[in-house]
C-alpha cells in the first residue's frame, strides 16, 4: 500500500476559520480487498477526528474511481530485459517486483500491450544511483 498526503484545501484567508477542508490524498494497493480495507479505515479516522473536534455533521468521504494495476505483458517484459542485458550486461537487469504505478503511465487496456520499466543508474556493489550513466539512443526490438 502506499499513501501520500496528495492535496489539503481550506479557506480562503490567513485569519478565518473555514466552514469546509477538502483532503485529497493518493492511495494505492495492489489488492481490491487491501484497499477496501484501507479505505475503510481512512473514513474511521476522519470520522473518529471530527466527532473528537466536535464536528456539527460527519465528514462526507468520496471515493473517485482509479486506475487498474498495470502488469507488464510476460513477452515484452522477457524480450526487453533480454536486449537489456545484451546491452548492459547481466547484473543490471533487476526484477524489483510489483511497483505502484501512477496516472502517468496509460491504462493498458486502452492501447494494448503494456510495459513499463524502471531505468536507474546502478551498480550492483554499490546500489542505485552509483552506477555508471548510460542512455538508450536507438529504439528497442
């Protein structure tokens, strides 16, 4: 799961207090049930918050929908690591695991086959960001 405190609005002076505060933060799982799970609990501690502040009305709680897990295509994902390590040699080719995505990368189902790679500078004696700097100038196979 990864959570980030995303956006937090409120007001519209230095010195008066708001009648509403909006909260938008950036929640991922890899699981449908992990982020019910999780989603569930944000609404507890909201709620939890303004009945301990005294809030005339609960909280309203919007749930806007998300963008589905992106998996890589199991042939490109083989034959790109497979031109990496030709390229760059063999211990440059890490698999990390399941990574959270973000909007920025398209929905795969929009446009067909997905891959999505992780390129950093790495050096497997002395980890990421020590490696040497290299770039890809010619389109991949």
């Amino acid at each position: 799961m990864l959570a980030r405190g995303g956006q937090f609005r409120a007001g519209t002076k230095h010195n008066i207090i708001p009648a509403e505060a909006r909260l938008s933060p950036n929640l991922r799982t890899q699981d449908a049930r992990v982020r019910d799970r999780v989603l569930g609990a944000v609404r507890r501690i909201v709620e939890g918050e303004c009945r301990t502040a005294g809030c005339p009305t609960l909280p309203e709680v919007t749930v806007r929908p998300g963008y589905p897990n992106t998996v890589n295509d199991t042939v490109l994902d083989g034959e790109s690591s497979a031109v990496h390590r030709e390229l760059f040699g063999p211990p440059t080719v890490l698999d990390f695991g399941p990574a959270m995505g973000s909007e920025d990368f398209f929905p795969p189902r929009a446009r067909g086959r997905a891959l999505r790679l992780l390129v950093r500078d790495v050096d497997p004696a002395r980890g990421v960001g020590r490696g040497p700097r290299c770039a890809i100038t010619r389109p991949l196979p």
